[in-house]
C-alpha cells in the first residue's frame, strides 16, 4: 500500500466519523429541540415544573428558563 493509499483512507475514516458526529448532534439537538417545545406547551398549561421534569426529563433550571421565555 502506498502512502498516498493509505492517507486517503484514513481521510475517508476522518470523513466518516465526521458524519457520523454530525448525524448524532443533529439527534440530540432534534431531541433536546422537541423536549423544549413540550414543556413549552406544558408551561402554557400551567402544569407544575415537577410534573414537566418527570415527563421531558428537563432540569428544573432549564424549565424555570423556558418559563421565563413566555413570561
């Protein structure tokens, strides 16, 4: 295998991985995007912060953060 053989691999490793990254991050941000729209709703609802947290697995502190937000 020549070095030029070999580097192109390991880009085409780096490649991969760097969309296998990005696949992930855009996931977790769908996730984390959709969590804080239900507690939004919640929030409008006037659901308690302890029944938001249970059901989007939202912290205290980010729910007392998005209710400032429709305040």
């Amino acid at each position: 295998m020549t070095f030029e053989m070999a580097l192109s691999e390991r880009e085409m490793q780096g490649f991969e991985k760097g969309i296998e990254l990005g696949i992930e991050q855009g996931i977790e941000q769908g996730i984390e995007q959709s969590q804080n729209s239900i507690a939004l709703n919640m929030l409008q609802l006037k659901i308690s912060f302890d029944l938001i947290q249970k059901s989007t697995g939202l912290s205290i502190e980010k729910i007392q953060e998005l209710f400032k937000k429709i305040s």
